[in-house]
C-alpha cells in the first residue's frame, strides 16, 4: 500500500512539516483519520493522528482502542489521561513550526486547545487538498468499496420479495439495514431511505409511518459499510400496477443513467457527464425535474468530496469512485431515481453494483 502520508503531502500545496488530525465524539469523527492511519475499526473519540513528510504516521490513542490501533499503519502511541495525551502532543509536535490541519474535520474546540498545547506552532487548513488525496482509491480501498457494492447489490435483489402492502417505511428500511448487516456490513453507510407515493418525491425524505399501498411507487435509497468504506444504491419499484406515464418517467431516468455510465472515461469532465444525463431528462415532458447534481464520490463518507454536478469542474481519474444516480422527482407524485456505484477505469468505467434495474412492478 502506497503510504497515506506520503500521499496526503503530494496533495497539500501549504508549506507545512506535519499534518494533524483529531476527532471530536462519534458522529463527528474525521475520515482522515482512518484513512491516514488506515484503521478498519474504531472511533478514536479525541484521538489525535500525525502524517509526516517522510510517510511516518502516528497515532496517539487512548487505551479503549489500542487494539485496532495495533492494526493499522501507524507508530502507536498510548495515553491513560488527558494529562498524558497532552504530553504527547508536546513532545510529538513541538518542533514542528507550521502544522497542517484538516479544517473540515477539526472542531474550533480542538483547535483552541491544540494553540494553547503548543503555543508557537501555526495551524494551517489543508482540507482542499485532503478532498484531492481521498478521490482517487487505492487498491486497499478499492476491495472494501466492492464488498460494500456487493453486499448493497444481494440486499438491492431481495427487495421485491421483502415488500408487504400495508408495511410502513421504517419497516422497509429495516428490512434492508437487517439484511446488509447479515451479509457481513458493519452498518448502514447512511440512514437508509425508504420512501412510497408521493413521498418518493423529495429525494432525502427520511422513513415514517407512511403505508405501502397498491399503484404506489416505492423508492430504496441506502449503502452498507464494510470496513469503514461505503456504497450508496437506489432502486426504485412500482407496486402492483405502473402507469403510462409512471413508465415514461423510470425509462428516461434509465436510459440518462446508461448514457451517462457509457461516456464515463479518465479525462472527462464531470459536469459534462452530468449534462448527457440532465439533457437527455431536460428534452422529455420532464424537463427540469432532475433537482439534484448526477452523482459524488463515495469512499469513507458517502459524499466524500467529489461531485458531478453542473458549473463543477472535475476532471475524472483513474480509480475515482463515484455515483451515478439522475431522477426525476414530482411534486405530490412521486419520484423515480436509480443510481448505481462506478469506479473509473483506463479506457471507462466499471460498474460495481449489480442489482436489476429494469422497469419492475411488483
Ligand atoms: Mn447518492
């Protein structure tokens, strides 16, 4: 495995001779922290991990997880208190002059204390620069992103059998949390969305009492975590009947989605592969109503920095993980939307997730 460190520094333009990471309490944890120490379990409440130019890592954790510490990459150092970790931090930083921090991740709280710590050090943001380092996976990150799309994909397969008229969304949402953890997810990678009627057209609608009925659209947005890494699919269903119009909608979403997955190559511009999905929907009778951007990078959180979207230039790489995901959503209708999992590969892409995604009315 190409050293994390080494690659955090070939993407930060600050002159710095360290970068630090420090985690506040679940859920506000940041994701380079396991990904520069490259831990598969753990939270690291207040825990503090050190990249250095040279490819080090250390990490400075308490007792609870000193395990999994023991597991990852990183020169491991242990505390028993407060007092000892503060020693540490000392003794680790204190002759580094401009410390590169992870704004995006550092509460203001850590980092009015890390001043205090260590009085003469500046802290600098380098967050830009940690989006760049996270887009691209490695072949480490590489595996656990599929395990995660397969898993997603086997529960994405089940869903038709596990619907009931009269059960709610929550239920449906358990259904498929229950299911992913039985096939070897750690969790879900996000709160799993289930959403029927109407209620499927605003895209993040979180699961309530709502019932499946008869003629409803039933639409499956969620992701399993396997070793920290995530996917993220939907899946959308019509349940016993479809109409003429409920048909137009699914196979326009479908054919934006394969015409964008089709041109998906290294050097494209992302907000061009946004825009053959978006004309392709913005040419029907449902123009306009794709209300979100094509697709973003997945990984150690499900947005993880990266996205598809209009006037947002991102030139794809070999080995970016992404979503695919246009929809089309109707005010007291309903929605449709059907993503899928890509990793971009020499000549194109590769689809990771594999559930059927044909028009299904179950
Ligand atoms: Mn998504």
């Amino acid at each position: 495995m190409e050293s994390r460190a080494k690659r955090v520094f070939k993407y930060v333009d600050e002159e710095v001779d360290a970068v630090l990471f420090m985690n506040e309490e679940e859920p506000n944890l940041d994701t380079m922290f396991p990904y520069v120490t490259g831990t598969t379990s753990g939270l690291f409440e207040q825990c503090i991990a050190a990249a250095w130019p040279n490819g080090n890592v250390d990490l400075i954790t308490n007792l609870l997880e000193e395990t999994s510490a023991r597991d990852s990459v990183a020169n491991v150092i242990v505390f028993r208190d407060k007092k000892e970790k503060d020693e540490h931090v000392k003794d680790l930083f204190g002759k580094a002059k401009r410390i590169g921090v992870n704004a995006k991740g550092l509460s203001y709280n850590h980092l009015m204390e890390l001043q205090k710590l260590l009085p003469k050090a500046k802290f600098i943001d380098v967050s830009a620069g940690m989006i760049r380092a996270k887009l691209v996976k490695d072949s480490d990150e590489l595996g656990r992103l599929r395990r995660a799309c397969d898993i997603a994909s086997k529960v994405g397969r089940e869903i038709p059998e596990s619907l009931r008229p009269g059960m709610t969304e929550s239920e449906g949402a358990a259904e498929i949390n229950y299911r992913m953890q039985k096939y070897g997810a750690s969790g879900p990678s996000f709160t799993t969305i289930a959403s029927f009627g109407a209620n499927s057209a605003e895209p993040h609608h979180e699961p309530d009492e709502t019932k499946l009925r008869r003629s409803d659209i039933a639409l499956f947005d969620y992701g399993a975590l396997f070793r920290k890494y995530g996917s993220d699919v939907t899946r959308t269903f019509f349940v016993g009947r479809a109409t003429a119009e409920q048909k137009r909608m699914y196979n326009t979403v479908l054919d934006a989605q394969l015409a964008a997955i089709a041109e998906i190559r290294p050097g494209m511009n992302g907000k061009d592969v946004d825009a053959i999905a978006r004309n392709i929907i913005d040419s029907t009778e449902f123009k306009g109503l794709l209300i979100h951007s094509l697709g973003h990078s997945i990984g150690l959180s499900v947005h993880d920095g990266g996205r598809m979207a209009p006037n947002v230039d991102l030139v794809l790489e070999e080995g970016m993980v992404l979503t695919v995901e246009p929809g089309i959503y109707m005010k007291g209708k309903g929605g449709v939307r059907i993503e899928d999992d890509i990793v971009v590969t020499k000549n194109g892409c590769e689809v990771l997730t594999s559930a059927p995604k044909e028009l299904m009315v179950i």
